[in-house]
C-alpha cells in the first residue's frame, strides 16, 4: 500500500511516497522516497523539472564494447594465472587488459593513461581504476613481472580459449613480417631487440624492432607472433617461428593433426632452400610465390600462348592461369602460373612512368656532357666514362629499365665522355608480352585447383591488411612505443598483439550478424557513441546530485552495433 506523507521540517513541508505492509504482524513502512516541496511537485506536475547543473560527455561505445570483449576472452585472468601476485591493489592482468584496450581504442602513453581512462565510461564498469593506481611507475612495475617466456605463454593459453570458444577452424594460415621504427637512441646499449635494419617505411636510419605474424585467413584472428631483432632477415626468421607455431598447434590438435593441418601461405620474402627443406620435415601444405626471375624459361612464356585457361570462378574475372612442376628448392613442385589484367595495367603504368623519367634525367645527364664538350661548363670534377656509366646505372635501377634502354658512352675529339641513349620499341613489346601481368605460385597441394590456389595466396592480403592498421596513426596499435628495454618492448608486443585480437573479434561479430563493414569504419561508428551524463542539483547538503545518463543520437548502423555486441543501455537515473 503506497501513501503521501507530510513531514514538517524546521517549518517547512516535505513529501514523501511511502510504502507499507505487513511485517512480522505488524504493519510497518517498507521503504520511502523523497518527492520534495511542493512548489518542486508542483513543477514536476507542469513538466518543467529542474534543469541539470552540468553534463559529463563520456567516450562510450568503443572502449565498452572492448571492454565486455576483454571479459569475454579473460584477458586478467590468463595474465593472472601466471603471473600472480598478492591482492594489493590492481593485479597485473589488470594492468594488461586495459593497455590492450586502450591501444585498441587511441593509443596513449602510460603517463597519459588516467587523462584517457576519466574521459571514458570505463570508471562505471571498473571502479577499482583511479589516478594513483594507473600512473606510469605501477604500470613499469607490473610489466616488469612479465618475461619474454611468460608473456609467450600468456598469449599461446589465451588464444587456444578463443579459438575454442569462437569454434574457429585453422584450415589456412597467413604468415609474414614487419617492422616498426623507434627513436631509441643509437648508445643505448641496454636495448639489443632495436636495430638498424632495412626499414619497410624508409626509416632505415632509426633503430626498429621486427613483429612476425601469423593470422587466420577469416576474421584477421592473430594466432602467434613474435617480437625479435630489427636486423634479423625475414627469411631466417620464418624457420624458427615456424617451429614454434606448428610444435603448438600439434600440441593443441592431439590426435587430430594429422587430419587438420592448416595450409601455410606465406609471400617470397620467406624464401630459401633451407626453409623449403623445413616445410617439407614439417610436412606443412602450403602456397607461396616464386620470382619470375628465378625461373626465365617460365617468365618468357607468352600471354597469348595456348596453355593459359581463364578462370571461370566468381572474383577472379580478368585471371588466367596455367600450371607445371618443375624442381625448386630441391624438389619437384606444382608451379601455377597466373596472369591478371589488372595487375598487368598496373605493373605496365609503373614501367611507363619509371621509363619517363629516367630518359629525362639521361637528357639532363647528356646536355651537362654537351655544355662540358663545348666549354659552357668547366669547374667541378671531369667526368670519366666510368662516372658518367655509373650514372647511367644509377638512373636505370628501376625494374625492367636497363632492357628498355640502351646507353652508349663514348669519348668526343677533347677527350669529354659523350652520352647516347635510346629506349627499345622492341623490349617493351617483349617486356609487355611476357613479365608483365605474371604471378608464379607454389604449392604443395597437388589436387586443388588453379582457382583454390590463386584465392589461398590472395589471402595474404589480411595480413597486409593488419600490418596496415597496426601502424596506422589514427588507428594503429603499436605506435607510439615508449619503452626501450628489451623486457618492456616483449610486453608491448603482448597487449598490442591482444588489441588486434579484441579488434578482430568485434568485426567477427560484427559480420557474422550481417553487417558489413570494414574494421576501419567499425572503429569509427563505435568511437561515435557517446554517454551524456546530466548532473542535477543535489537534494540534500553532502550528497551527491541525480544522474542521467542517455546516449548521443546514434544511426541505424551504431543501433545494430549496440544490439549485436550487447552493449548494455546507459541507466536513465543513477
């Protein structure tokens, strides 16, 4: 039974809706809630409540959603379990969930950590977090407890739940490798993972540290990676993760990995004998890519020949394909020539390009030969036949150039080198007839077929793909890196490694559901939501004044996004 009750106060009348009911034979009041004066009644009743003294606008949907995804995936608790401490504050899991979080949503520092926390919801969902607790020293502290074993181990348990819990089926495997500068400096001697190397930005006069990968083909799923020396080539790199990869896949396959092995698709960069020889011991299926320049008698093959067969399956217009075995690397092996369109008006618009500037700087070079005959030019060193074909060299680096172009150089009457050049008619048809448009795969899968070798190798554009947005500036997760030991960049590996992964799983579930967008633009429609907080005048000296928190205008897509991932509705009245 619920009744209006007044009470004098200090000589003045305050309302009450009171509950009542029976208790222990009595009756008694169950519970009450303040109504207020009545002139706040009153203008309750008019519809004219009073206005909010401030709102708090809250970054909501994207860390919220990683959030609920981290819980998902257990990210503390694989930390936790081993790398425990005793329950003092924030546990080191904590620490590593909410950097992977972070990375995953804008990448700050750990100085800067609590200034991005505050300006999120995550305080409502985890009120354990505060300034003292999440300075740059506890988290330093926290990732020193991690080693470069323990933090191998940490990711091999908490992908082998994901991959259980999602059902995900390792059919194909994507490998490959990057690098990501530094501005460590150069007499730091405590560091030996940063070192100058061939920079895949151009960056090569900066220490960089190397990131090896492999990923499912579906879902851009990192599966196993690994953070290792910036001057290590790739290609002896790839044997000994490899061993690791597949020593944990069997491992996690049991019984089953005779009957499950993933094909292994990787690029060129990879190749050598000896990890042809590796693949074999293994006796991993695989599709790679040979270079046309190791195999001359393949490269010469004419488009118009009669073994090309044109592909007839959706989203491979434009290919034709042709296959052959032929020994590589030590054995005999299924090559599968293919030719595209596309790539081949690509590759012929490069060449072109290339090919015009290069016989611009040949006149240029001609002409200062010229002036120099004549006297026009006289200071600076005399050039020589050997520096001027050095030069010649020099602008002819491109691909292809030094085929299309022949130079001459040759010693005038006054002993002044002269330059003649002419571009070949003849070489470009050839080039445009044979090299051009080409791609030679490998693979060690016999019984498919052209079409299932060319979509498995294509496949390697997701992991492109995540190299891509891992050094984006906008969404990238690796950048910036503020570590500069070996122990601490082995962790960065770790958390940014499990950003792509809560990345990943979001999009999955985001596509599962029908809705098609790239990882890109589910970012930024999740990094839309906003919580707005209207903070009213408090009822009471000492108390705290009403909340409400409601959502900023959302579109038919972020509607769908809250409904797929369960994000939870904001509470109207806190």
């Amino acid at each position: 039974m619920q009744r209006l009750e007044a009470k004098s106060i200090n000589g003045r009348t305050y309302y009450y809706l009171s509950v009542w009911g029976w208790k222990n034979g009595k009756c008694r009041r169950l519970s009450q809630k303040y109504l207020g004066k009545p002139e706040d009644i009153a203008q309750a009743v008019q519809g004219t409540g009073p206005s909010p003294e401030y709102a708090v606008v809250l970054e909501w949907g994207l860390s919220q959603a990683l959030w609920q995804e981290a819980a998902r995936t257990q990210v503390a608790q694989h930390v936790d379990q081993l790398c425990p401490k005793r329950a003092q504050g924030l546990s080191t899991g904590d620490y590593i969930r909410l950097a992977a979080i972070n990375r995953a949503c804008q990448p700050v520092s750990k100085q800067a950590m609590w200034d991005w926390v505050s300006q999120t919801a995550l305080p409502r969902v985890w009120p354990e977090a505060s300034a003292a607790q999440l300075t740059s020293q506890h988290f330093w502290d926290h990732l020193d407890r991690i080693d470069v074993g323990t933090a191998q181990a940490i990711w091999q348990q908490l992908i082998a739940a994901v991959l259980q819990r999602e059902h995900i089926e390792l059919s194909q495997v994507c490998y490959d490798g990057t690098n990501f500068y530094t501005f460590i400096d150069t007499f730091n001697r405590k560091c030996q993972v940063a070192k100058r190397g061939k920079n895949k930005q151009g960056r090569g006069n900066l220490r960089q540290v190397s990131y090896a990968l492999f990923c499912t083909t579906e879902g851009h799923l990192p599966l196993f990676y690994d953070v290792y020396e910036g001057n290590r080539n790739d290609a002896k790199e790839f044997p000994q993760v490899l061993e690791r990869f597949q020593r944990w896949l069997k491992e996690r396959a049991g019984s089953t990995w005779a009957a499950t092995k993933p094909t292994l698709i990787f690029d060129k960069g990879n190749n050598s004998a000896d990890n042809f020889a590796l693949i074999d011991t293994l006796e991993l299926p695989y599709v790679g890519s040979v270079k046309l320049d190791e195999h001359p008698d393949l490269a010469k093959v004419s488009n118009q020949d009669a073994r090309w067969q044109p592909a007839a399956e959706p989203g491979l217009e434009a290919t034709k394909s042709w296959r052959t075995q032929q020994v590589v690397y030590g054995q005999k092996r299924t090559l599968v020539m293919t030719y595209n369109q596309n790539l081949y008006d690509s590759q012929w618009a490069t060449v072109q390009n290339d090919l015009a500037q290069a016989l611009s700087q040949l006149a240029s070079v001609q002409r200062n030969l010229q002036d120099r005959a004549a006297g026009l030019i006289k200071g600076g060193t005399s050039p020589t036949v050997e520096s001027v074909e050095r030069k010649c060299e020099q602008v002819l680096h491109r691909q292809h150039l030094r085929q299309l172009v022949q130079t001459t150089v040759t010693l005038n009457s006054v002993a002044v080198p002269q330059l003649s050049y002419q571009a070949d008619p003849a070489a470009q048809e050839k080039l445009k007839d044979t090299h051009l448009g080409k791609t030679l795969l490998i693979t060690g899968h016999k019984e498919w077929s052209d079409a299932q070798v060319i979509r498995a190798y294509r496949s390697q554009f997701v992991i492109e793909e995540i190299f891509h947005e891992m050094k984006d500036r906008h969404i990238g997760a690796w950048w910036p890196l503020h570590h500069w030991t070996d122990s601490k960049i082995q962790v960065h590996g770790l958390y940014c490694t499990i950003a792509v992964l809560l990345r990943a799983l979001l999009w999955r579930r985001a596509r599962q559901a029908g809705l098609r967008l790239s990882m890109s633009g589910l970012l930024e429609k999740l990094g839309q939501l906003r919580q707005v907080i209207n903070v009213y005048p408090t009822k009471r000296a000492g108390q705290p004044g009403p909340e409400q928190a409601v959502l900023t205008k959302r579109d038919e897509t972020q509607d769908k996004l809250i409904q797929i991932l369960g994000l939870p509705a904001p509470q109207l009245v806190v």
